[in-house]
C-alpha cells in the first residue's frame, strides 16, 4: 500500500493526536473501525494499512465536501471502506446500511471539533479571522446558520452559550452588545460579529489581531458547537457505544472543550464503575511540544479511551 503521507491532502492536514489514537485503538490486520469524524481523512488514512489484509474501514462526515476529499486520499492509501454522508449521533443506522456483522466494530475513533478546511474556508463562516457569511454548519444542507440564532435568540440565552459553550467570561457584555447592534441591522458576517465582541471586551481590531488568543476565540467557538448541536450528538454517541463495540474493542474521543472532555470522562469513568467498560484512561492523553509547535490545534486537544467489557 503507498503511504499514507503520499496521499493527495497529507501535507496540508496533520491528524490531531494521531499517535496517540493508534496506541489507544491497537487495530490490527481484520478489523472493522468506525473514524466517527472523518474530515480529510488523515486518520483514516493510517487505519487503513493496520487493518489490512481483512480489515474495513466505516467513515462519516457531516460534510460533503470532506467526504470527497477523503474519498481521493484513502483511494490512494488503499483497502476496504465505505464513507457515509451522517452524524455520528446515527451511528447504529450506519453500521446496519453497512451491513457490519453484528452491527458492531472493533474499534471508533471520534476527534470532536471543526475540520481546518472548513476554518480556512471564508464561505462557511467559522472563522474571526476571514470575512465570509456568518453560517458555521458542518452540514451547509440542512440546519440554522450562526446568524439565525446571534439575531434571534434572547440576551439571556446567547450570554448562557457563550459562558457554557466557550467559557467566555465577557458572556453577558457580548449578549447585551449584539442584542443592540442587531436592532438596527441583521449581524450576517463574521467581520460583523467579531468586531461587535472586540468592542464588548474593549480590544481594537489591531490589538486583538495581534492577541496569542483572539477575544472573538471563545464566542465563535460556542457559537459553532450551538449550531451543530454537537454537545448533544456527543452525548448521544456516548450513550450507544456500547452497543456498537464488540466485546473487549475500545473507544477513542478527542476533544477541545472542557465540556466536551468532562462529559467523556464521566461516561468512561461511570461506565468502568458499572462493568459495562473494563479499563478507561484516569488522565486525558494530550499532545507533546513537538506535536503542539507542529500543530497549534493540538494544543487544546484531549484524548480518553475505553475499553468494553
């Protein structure tokens, strides 16, 4: 098989955590392993050769685009797989149309979070930095884009996001401001919102350039997570593991939220507590200096696994 650093996109997308996710899973040739979030495939594309000869490889996305970039680079890597258009919150559905045995796999993997595609993309609206529609759905074919909600939703409830979601401390000044400034017109771009929340936190637009952390960082963050509904679709997928995992195969999540995180760690631990799961990681698994000089959205970027019973 060619290597998976010979694919089309391997050097414009480096795999968070990758590694780490290779100890934790211990694929080996005949697997069948779900990449619950495949992106651009980068850490498909070291499962494959793991798994083969025998082995199958079952990815999803919520998003077309990446699916079809994916789709060339594992191409090249080489072996079995079957890329599907989903949530992973649907994942049952998606092993039974995939007619996996049982309708279980060895082994899943989950890295919650935003593609870097999509950020550098301008038209998807995820990103502070670049001007673009205020959108940020994974899925730009169904759903309410950011805008619907910044210019709809209460003060109350946009403060209560934006503290829960992205630990923003400033919530209540952020709310109160689009709140004012939507009442004279429609906040639809992300130049829009991001200067409405350097002024609520009173950072020129220079300054904040310049800033190690972007003040617009965490509510742009809360927003996306609200759009996609991702904290519940986590929390679904946590509730099905174990009725998608063969006997003794392990669950891999990565996160970069603390809720994110404190939801894995209280499944697993809950878990290894009722005899569903029979080891679990005490301590999240993070990036080294190098991978985090390497990859900057390493840095945040929290690992847990779980084995089942």
């Amino acid at each position: 098989m060619t290597a998976p650093d010979a694919a089309p996109h391997a050097r414009d997308h480096l795999p968070v955590l990758l590694p780490q996710a290779l100890r934790a899973l211990a694929l080996k040739p005949g697997d069948v392993v779900v990449d619950c979030t495949l992106g651009l495939g980068g850490h498909s594309a070291a499962f494959l050769p793991r798994i083969h000869p025998g082995g199958r490889l079952i990815g999803l996305d919520l998003d077309p685009a990446n699916i079809a970039k994916a789709t060339e680079r594992l191409r090249w890597v080489g072996g079995k797989f079957d890329l599907f258009h989903s949530n992973f919150a649907g994942l049952p559905g998606v092993l039974a149309q995939a007619g996996v045995e049982g309708g279980r796999a060895d082994a899943i993997l989950a890295d919650i979070g935003v593609a870097s595609t999509q950020i550098d993309d301008p038209a998807r609206g995820f990103s502070y930095r670049r001007p673009g529609p205020l959108d940020m759905r994974m899925d730009p074919t169904r759903g309410r884009p950011a805008s619907a909600l910044v210019n709809t939703m209460s003060e109350s409830e946009l403060a209560a996001a934006f503290l829960e979601l992205g630990d923003e401390t400033d919530a209540p000044r952020i709310a109160r401001l689009i709140v004012e400034r939507r009442t004279a017109s429609p906040i639809t771009t992300t130049q829009n919102l991001m200067a409405i929340i350097c002024e609520a936190r009173d950072f020129t637009l220079a300054r904040a350039a310049r800033a190690k952390l972007h003040p617009a960082a965490r509510t742009f963050q809360a927003l996306r997570i609200l759009v996609n509904r991702e904290l519940a679709n986590l929390d679904r997928l946590l509730t099905i593991l174990p009725d998608v995992l063969k006997p003794g195969g392990v669950a891999a999540i990565i996160t970069f939220h603390s809720g994110e995180d404190r939801r894995v760690k209280n499944a697993f631990r809950d878990g290894l507590r009722a005899g569903i799961y029979s080891e679990e990681t005490r301590d999240p698994i993070i990036a080294d200096e190098t991978e985090q000089r390497t990859n900057p959205r390493s840095r945040s970027a929290k690992l847990r696994w779980a084995r089942l019973t």
